[in-house]
C-alpha cells in the first residue's frame, strides 16, 4: 500500500432533510478520479483506505455512508437504503463536477459498487471490488446464522450470548429487537457483541488490535444498527438482484478486477465464483492465504495492483 496521506479538502454534503455526508479529497487534485465505497453497512472509511491508491495519478475521494462515520445523524436509520446511499453517490459525483469515475469497494463496498453501477453504468469507468457481497440470504444464513460458526465457536459463543436461547433460532431478527432498544445499555451491549463477531472472524489470524474497534460505543451502535437494518429488509432489493444475468448485461462492458480471500468467512468465496460464473469478463483472483480484510497482505498487495493497473484509463 501506499504511504499515508492527508486529505487536502474535507468537506459536508447535505443529501436529505435528515443525513449530512462527510467526505475528502487527497491525492493529486488533477488525477483520475476513484470514489471508495466503505464496508459494513455502517462502517465509515479509515484513514488507511487512501493508501489503495497512487496519489500521484488519483484523485481519491472518500466518504462516510449515512449514518456512517463522521456523516450525521449517527447510527440514523431513517432514510437508510440501499437506494438512497446509490443516489447518494451521483450526488457527491454531480458536486464535484465527475464526468466518469473509478469505483472501490470490498465487502458492502462491493454489494455497493454493483448496485451503483447497474444503476448509473454510464458513471463508472472500472470497478474493483473485494470480498464480494451481495445481501442473498443464502450468504447472510452462512455468517449469522449457522456457518462461519462451526468455524469460530469461541467467537459465535460470544455472539450469542446477549440472546435468550429461544429466539436464537433466528439470530439477525433477534438482534434486531436488542439493536433498537430504547435501554441504552442493551443497545450498546448488543451492539458490540454483534460488532466483536465480525471483526473476530475477519482475518485469517485472528487480529487483538482488529477486534478491540467493537469496544467503541460510538462506533460498535452505528455499524451494528445500520448492518442489521440492512440485512432485515434484505438490502432492500430481490434476493440475488445484483447476480441477475439482466443486471449484469448492464456493468459487462465495464473493466472490473475481483480480489478474493479464500479463507474469507465473513463474504466466502462462493459468491464471488457465482458473479464470476455471471460474469465471466471479470478478473478474479483467490488469494490463497487470506480472510476477508482488505489489509490482510495478499489482498492489499492485489487492490494497490489493480488500481495502478487502472490508473491509466
């Protein structure tokens, strides 16, 4: 990865009556432009992710979803779709006078980049997507439900216990009722736990440093709020919508490189081989000894070579 840079401009981007964006310009004011789409839902972008890019060749924009980060309210879930963040973006794309731009995203930056692009095609100049997510319930089943926890029963043994055992039965659902409490305290309780279950399964080796963000209140209530609410109204889309052969006859033309962990347990390589299959244009690569984080270095090293790849387009 790149150096560690500053941002040069960092601003706000009101979208609705209620959410006000944060986003940042960094990199060269002249290069190309790559908007990066943040994970979760509910994530917000860490200083780190400007490094997926040359600074010298990219104009690279990063913003926080709503409800995400430094975007206001925090943890907002009204007016919170999937649809909205896609109108979001043409908005930030229209208020900084883009004509095309690249397109970053892993995990639900991935699910993001797709519904962004089959929606405006004719915005994007590349895709480059990593962990690739795409909300079906076969994938939200695997992680949350009965999977990834034969895998990590320490982890999932941590995951359940905020839940009485008779509601286990459907763990998203469960958490739902504990994430929009109005006892704070079982809020923020159950928001780390389900918060902690991520980032304890997200690398290979199992990261101290990766799992201590869960005990962030602040950052634990949104990404936590915002995921589950995405992930009980199933993206608010039809499930497999972004695989539809439809769906992707509209992104075929565009150049798009797939990095993939194949130890990723969070976003498992299957649904990366099904956009693949759907898709067979695309460059996929399996690194062979990785997990699902974008910093985990077989992965890091493959984003940094298809953005330089790109760099020129």
């Amino acid at each position: 990865m790149y150096p560690e840079i500053q941002p040069y401009q960092t601003s706000t981007l009101k979208v609705s009556d209620i959410h006000t964006l944060y986003y940042e310009l960094s990199g060269n004011k002249n290069g190309v432009p790559v908007v990066f789409l943040h994970g979760g839902p509910g994530g917000g972008c860490d200083e780190k992710d400007r490094s997926f890019f040359n600074p010298n060749k990219y104009k690279i924009i990063l913003f926080d979803q709503r409800g995400s980060g430094k975007s206001t309210p925090t943890a907002c879930l009204d007016e919170n779709t999937t649809w909205d963040l896609v109108k979001d973006i043409e908005k930030l794309r229209e208020e900084l006078k883009i004509e095309k731009w690249h397109v970053f995203g892993g995990s639900w930056g991935s699910t993001l980049s797709l519904a962004y692009a089959q929606s405006h095609p004719d915005r994007v100049k590349s895709l480059i997507m990593r962990g690739i997510f795409t909300l079906r319930k076969s994938e939200l089943n695997f992680f949350y439900q009965d999977g990834a926890s034969h895998l990590f029963p320490e982890a999932w043994e941590d995951y359940l216990a905020p839940i009485p055992e008779a509601e286990r039965h459907d763990m998203v659902l469960a958490y739902h009722a504990q994430l929009n409490s109005i006892d704070d305290s079982t809020r923020i309780n159950a928001a780390k736990a389900w918060s902690k279950w991520e980032m304890a399964t997200s690398k290979l080796y199992v990261d101290p440093s990766y799992i201590n963000r869960a005990e962030s209140d602040e950052f634990a209530n949104a990404f936590a709020r915002i995921e589950n609410h995405y992930f009980i109204n199933d993206g608010f889309m039809r499930d497999g919508q972004l695989l539809e052969k439809q769906e992707i006859d509209k992104i075929r033309h565009i150049p798009c490189i797939v990095v993939q962990g194949r130890y990723d347990v969070v976003c498992p390589a299957t649904t990366a081989y099904s956009l693949k299959k759907v898709w067979p244009e695309l460059e996929l690569h399996i690194v062979p000894d990785a997990g699902h984080s974008s910093r985990e270095v077989g992965i890091a090293k493959l984003l940094v070579d298809a953005t330089n790849k790109f760099a020129d387009i």
